[in-house]
C-alpha cells in the first residue's frame, strides 16, 4: 500500500529519518509527482548522483507513474540504477499519495553500491572460494539512470526505444511509427513537458505528425 498524506512536506521527516539511518552511502530524495520536469523537492547526499533540488524525474519514475498502479503496488525496490557519471546503485520507491488518493510524490532511497562491489571484487581475489556476485535487477526489469536533466532523460528514453529497430527512424513504415510511439508512451516519454519536440527531432518527424500518433495511441489506451 502506498504512503497517504496530507501534504508532500509531511514526507521530509520520514527522508530524514531514513538518511540519518543510512549514512552517507545512501541518496534520499523526494518527487513531486506533479511536477516532473522539476521533481525533485528534497534531495541528501545528493553528490551521490550529481543530482539537486529542481532536477526532474528519471527514466524509471516515469515507467512507474504511467503504469498507474501506484495504489495497489505501493512499492518498488531493488531497481538497479547508475548515475550519469557511472556509480551503481540500487533504488528503491516509496509512491505517496494524497487523503483523495492522488499520487503527489515518490519517496527514493538510492543506496551507493559501487564501493561494496569495490571491496567484494577485492575480496574474491584473496579469499579462495569467495564469490563476488553481482548486484540483482529489479524483477520487473526496470532499470534506472539517475540524473536530473529532464530533457537529456527523455532523449535517452526515445533512443533506447530507436535502438530496437534495425533501421534508421526516417525509413519507418507506418505501423513502425505508430509502434515506437507507442512504446514511447508506455516508458512514460509524454508526461514530459516539451517531449513531443524531442521526439520529433530525434525520429526525423515533424511535431505535427508525433501529435497524430500520440492522440491515436492515447485513445487507443483509454
């Protein structure tokens, strides 16, 4: 069950508490659900991932809002995650809602696990019989980068959906257009303000046709 409310601020006390249980190893910031280009409301140890208050939602926070079952699923966690200048983590999100229901916010625990991989590599090496491991995925396959600039996420998300064609976006049919903007849709790319443009220029599109397809696919998904 996800966290009920009264307002956002009220979660800072519970950001807190888990900061100060977790150390400096681990990065807590708080989302306002309502304003994802510039999500990020409360942020510690933000070095962590580079990331401050005023940067927008990530990839994975954008996959998850538009699932909408934040309500039944309250909770993701061992979502495996890097920052943009490679440090792996390993996230976890709380989704926070309103006294009405309405998502306001997630709750992330972002936990640096690039020094612990450091020492088990190390480990493995002068303990005989010492497994290193690895860190898991999440099991819905959700993978995150944290990095704050709303319009580098979206890029990255429209690419990421391009690399699963074997040929360039402007020899689309179509059915491969409506296809990726589906997809696209699906990640969560248009709760984004300005991700049509993006989409346009990355796809070789005119912004007018990314509209056609979008309203297709968003009555489609009614």
């Amino acid at each position: 069950m996800a966290l009920t409310v009264h307002s956002l601020e009220d979660v800072f006390t519970l950001a807190d508490f888990i900061g100060d249980g977790l150390g400096d190893f681990a990065e807590i910031v708080v989302h306002d659900a309502r304003d994802l280009e510039s999500s990020i409301v409360y942020i510690r140890n933000g070095h962590l991932s580079g990331r401050k208050v005023g940067d927008g939602a990530t990839d994975a926070a954008l996959k998850l809002i538009q699932e909408g079952d934040t309500a039944q699923n309250g909770y993701v966690v061992g979502v495996a995650a890097k920052s943009a200048q490679g440090r792996v983590f390993k996230s976890s999100t709380l989704f926070v809602h309103d006294e009405a229901g309405n998502l306001i916010g997630l709750l992330c625990v972002n936990f640096d696990v690039s020094a612990i991989e450091t020492l088990i590599g190390m480990l493995s090496k002068f303990i005989p019989g010492y497994s290193s491991g690895t860190v898991d995925t999440e099991p819905r396959g959700l993978e995150e980068t944290l990095q704050g600039d709303p319009d580098e996420t979206v890029r990255r998300m429209v690419r990421s959906v391009l690399a699963g064609y074997p040929m360039p976006p402007a020899s689309f049919s179509s059915m491969q257009k409506h296809e990726a903007i589906l997809k696209m849709y699906n990640e969560g790319v248009f709760l984004m303000k300005g991700a049509v443009s993006i989409v346009a220029e990355e796809c070789g599109m005119s912004v007018a046709t990314v509209y056609r397809y979008l309203e297709k696919v968003r009555v489609e998904n009614e």
